[in-house]
C-alpha cells in the first residue's frame, strides 16, 4: 500500500525538526538491512533520503546517479552489497553518525 502524500510530508517535518527522529529512522533502516528485511530496509532507507538529504544530494554524496539510487531503494530494486555501502556510509556522515555491529547471544 503506497504512502499518502500527507504520511510523507508529516514524515518530512518531523525529520527537519527532530535529530533523535532521524537517527531513529537511519538506525531502522539499517537494522532491518543487517537482520536480512531488505525490502523494509529499502523502504525505510528511501523514506530517510526523501525527508532529509534528498536523492540529488544523495547522488552527489555517492557519485550514483539520483535515478538509479531511487530505482535501487524502491519496491523492486536490487542494490548490490558496494552500493548499499556508499549510500549508507554518506547517509552516516551526513547524519554524523557511525554505527557499530555487537554480537548479542
């Protein structure tokens, strides 16, 4: 079920308005990556670029064109592990972040 244009714009403003709320969302999207739930990865990640960076930032951030980075983070992109990789890496520098992996038992 696609998002309503008011889900989004509410997304978008508290994301310009909430560091904890960005971060919150970052940390999802990669959570959900790492523990093997690509497609909300991917949708999560795609909601973060659109309420902050932007995916013409984006591109110039990762030297990915703008297009291909929207069509990888939609519902039937296939980003290759690199490319996962420069997004996420410019997403956290942005955010000025870092995250870490733990073994939990």
């Amino acid at each position: 079920m696609p998002l309503t244009h008011d889900f989004k714009e509410t997304i978008r403003a508290r994301a310009q308005h909430d560091a904890k709320f960005r971060r919150a969302l970052l940390t999802e999207a990669v959570g959900c990556i790492i523990n093997g739930d690509l497609e909300t990865g991917k949708a999560v990640l795609r909601d973060y670029v659109n309420a902050t960076v932007g995916f013409q930032d984006l591109e110039r951030l990762t030297r990915i064109p703008a297009k291909s980075l929207m069509r990888m983070l939609g519902p039937k992109g296939s980003p290759s592990a690199a490319n996962l990789s420069r997004i996420i890496s410019a997403l956290q520098k942005t955010e000025g972040v870092t995250f870490e992996l733990a073994l939990k038992r």
